[in-house]
C-alpha cells in the first residue's frame, strides 16, 4: 500500500521479501523506497506530516513481521503506537 509494490512482485523471489525491502532502507533510505505517486501526492496536498507518520506505520509493520515470532512487536505494544499516530493525525488535521 505504501510501497507501491505487492509481496508477489517479481522483485521479491529467491528469498528476498517485502519485508526485507522495507526493512533495508530504514532509517535513511525510506524515502527512496515508498511509492513516488503517494509521496508526490502528500507533498502537492502540503501534508508532510502524513509522510512521517506513514514511515512510523512501516516501522511497526517491520516490527511485527519479523521471521521468529520471538522478535516480533507485541500486539498490544504495537495496536498502542498505531493509535498514537492515528491520534497525532487527527489532531494535526483539525
């Protein structure tokens, strides 16, 4: 949704994932690897702040998709930070 890209793509055989995508570009790269019709959109609509909360979003998905369950985000933790962004958005958008 945000990278413009499906987890069926052509680039993500032979073991390379969208998870793995996402998670090489963090924290400089991520920018470079998000759609460029989404961002170009948010930048024309001068909403900045949703690019960074949509970085903080693929943080957490990272997170809880990681390959042992042992290092993935719990739940809870990981419904609280997305209600923090959804919270942080809807005041930013009053």
């Amino acid at each position: 949704m945000f990278m413009g890209r499906r987890p069926t793509s052509e680039a993500f055989r032979a073991g390379f994932t969208l998870h793995d995508y996402v998670e090489m570009s963090f924290p400089e790269r991520v920018m470079e690897v998000m759609d460029p019709h989404l961002i170009q959109q948010l930048e024309a609509d001068g909403r900045d702040h949703i690019l960074e909360s949509i970085i903080s979003v693929l943080r957490i998905g990272v997170m809880c998709s990681s390959q042992s369950p042992r290092d993935r985000m719990e739940m809870g933790d990981a419904v609280n930070q997305l209600h923090s962004i959804r919270n942080l958005l809807l005041r930013l958008d009053q």
